[in-house]
C-alpha cells in the first residue's frame, strides 16, 4: 500500500539581507551592531541606532539589543533610561525639550514647563492627544550661558521666557501644517505620565 504524502509547503525564499522580523528597520540596527563586532561597548551607538530606526526604544527593540550584546536586559534598560536623550516612549509629531537644569531653573524653566502644559494639555514626559507635540524636561543641555533654554524639534532656542516660549511653539505648529493652540488645547488631553522619565 502507497502511503501519499502531501507535497513540502513552499515559501516564498527569503532575500538574503532580510531580517527574520520582515521588519527592514532591524537591518540597520543589525548594521550597526556588526560594525562594532557585537562589542557590548557599543550599546549606545546600538540604542541610538534603534531609536532612530523606531522613533523610541520599545520593549521588543531593548529586548533583541540585550539579546544580541549578551547583556542583562537590566542594564540595558538602565542605560536607556540613565540619558536623556534616549526615550521608551513614542513620540509626538514635534518635539520640545525644556531644560530644567539648575541655571535654567533659576531664570524661570519651570514656569515655561508649566505654560506649555497649560496652553496644550500635556504633561511633561507625554505627549497630546493628538500626538502632535510631545513635552520633555532635561538636567542639563549644556548651554547656561543661554538659559533658559529649550530645544524645539532639534533647534536650540535661548533666553526664552514662558510668553515667547508660548509663541514660538504655537507659530511652529502652524507653520508646520499644524492646528492652532486653540484648537490642540480644545481638543487635546493630557497623553502622558506626569513626569519625565529621563
Ligand atoms: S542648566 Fe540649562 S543649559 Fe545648563
């Protein structure tokens, strides 16, 4: 008696660059690690090739980094959340970070947090509801001689005062295809824990 075998299932080959994930953003994180040998020295440069791959480090993203370097996801999530500049959370559309460090805190840093706060409903460390803007604090962006200071989608704005703050983020949002404060605070809602996480 012939015992009929069903054929072997066949599936589509897999190019040869590309990551088990199917995810091609792994690629360059797989990149990066292979320049430096999967040195676990080269966590950082490891992260920051994640997060700007991702946008944010993620569970899985610090998952797979601990796994390839060999390290305790401990210590991986202890680096990602010792720098400021790393965050475990996804962003919004546009990005404001206020230093709150000690010579920005004394020229009035944290009345500027809470202005941005009050006029877009966010809290610091989150992001609106709409995730057009997210909100962050720092220790120390290493400009006192400006503060305060705050960096608004990567530009470094100094000697700012929480009613030009105000204005700049506003016209940068319109400018940027955005909606009007207005209508982000009327329509926004608080997205996010209360407090950095940095
Ligand atoms: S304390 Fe704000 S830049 Fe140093």
């Amino acid at each position: 008696m012939s015992v009929k075998t069903s054929p072997p299932l066949r599936t589509r080959p897999r190019p040869a660059d590309e990551h088990p994930s199917g995810d091609p953003r792994f690629n360059l994180i797989d990149r990066t690690l292979k320049r430096f040998s999967f040195q676990q020295d080269a966590l950082i440069e490891v992260l920051h090739t994640a997060q700007e791959a991702f946008g944010y480090l993620s569970d899985d993203l610090l998952i797979y980094v601990a796994h390839q370097l060999k390290l305790p996801l401990s210590w991986v999530y202890g680096v990602a959340t010792f720098y400021h500049f790393f965050t475990l959370t996804p962003q919004g559309q546009h990005n404001c970070i206020v230093c709150m460090g000690t010579a920005c805190y004394v020229k009035r840093a944290a009345e500027i947090v809470a202005a941005l706060q009050q006029e877009f409903q966010v809290a610091a460390g989150g992001t609106t509801a709409d995730g057009r803007l997210s909100l962050s604090t720092a220790r120390c962006l290493g400009s006192c001689g400006l503060a305060p200071v705050l960096v608004l989608d990567g530009e470094v704005l100094p000697r700012e005062t929480p009613e030009s703050t105000l204005e700049r983020v506003r016209q940068h949002l319109m400018t940027a295809g955005g909606r009007s404060a207005a209508q982000l605070a009327k329509n926004g809602g608080a997205g996010g824990a209360p407090d950095d996480e940095e």
